[in-house]
C-alpha cells in the first residue's frame, strides 16, 4: 500500500508546495504521480533534515527529477527567482517544490507570477486560502527589484 501524499496546498495546475519532506514523503510523491520536486531548503536547516544530496538519490532512483535551489527569507535573491522560474518552465508536471513549511516556495512562486504580469494582492489572497502567508511579497519584490 502506498504511503499518503504529505500534506500539500495546490497552487497552480500541476504545481504544489508543501512542507519539510523526508523519504517516505518522497516515496509518497513518486507513488502519487509527481515528476519533478523543487527544493527550496538549506542544507542543515533543521537538526536531522534529510540532506539534499540524499534526498536526490532517493528522488532519481525512483524516476523524478530533483532540483535544489536553496534559500531563506533573508539571503533570497534574483538568482533564486531566476534559478526557480527557469526550473518551473522546463520541468515536467506534476511538480511539488518545498521548505520547511511550503511558505518559501509559495513566495518564490509568487515572485514568478508577478514577473509575469500576476497581482502581487491576488498572489498573497492565493496563498491565504492556502493556509500561506506571504504578506512580505510586495515587500520583497521591492527589494530584489
């Protein structure tokens, strides 16, 4: 029997955000359908997080593509966005990008958006029906620039 999907919001058609994954989570995606995890944390983000490197081997060995493009609120840049916005334009769907509570990824998301002409106040109520809060999104789109 499968293991349950981890907890997930929908942001997009084929493109979820959710919270800290380990292995079993990652055995749920691949058994779910997902393609293609985006992940968003820093290695060592939390005591006994799953490294990046095995939570690759583990995404690969069972036939999704794995992506690392870590940050925190703090050391976001436009690479970042730059680096997520090129990943979510050539990955294979379904895809679940995630941090350690999916608010990271949900802001990146939503920088991509706004470039593309998206209401940063539509983004932010978005996320809210989602359980998200990225209140700081216009904040932090100033400041990247």
């Amino acid at each position: 029997m499968p293991s349950p999907m981890p907890p997930h919001a929908e942001l997009a058609p084929g493109l979820s955000v959710a919270g800290k994954l380990d292995r079993a989570d990652i055995e749920a995606l691949a058994d779910a359908g997902v393609k293609t995890i985006i992940n968003n944390r820093p290695d060592g983000e939390d005591p006994g997080q799953l490294p990046a490197a095995e939570a690759r081997k583990l995404a690969e060995a069972r036939g999704l593509a794995y992506h690392h493009i870590p940050f925190t609120a703090a050391t976001l840049t436009r690479a970042d966005v730059d680096a997520f916005a090129t990943v979510l334009g050539q990955a294979v769907r379904p895809v679940v990008a995630h941090c350690r509570s999916g608010t990271r990824s949900t802001l990146v998301w939503a920088l991509t958006r706004m470039r593309e002409g998206a209401d940063p106040v539509a983004l932010v109520s978005q996320a809210a029906a989602n359980g998200i809060d990225i209140a700081a999104l216009p904040a932090i789109a100033a400041r990247l620039g």
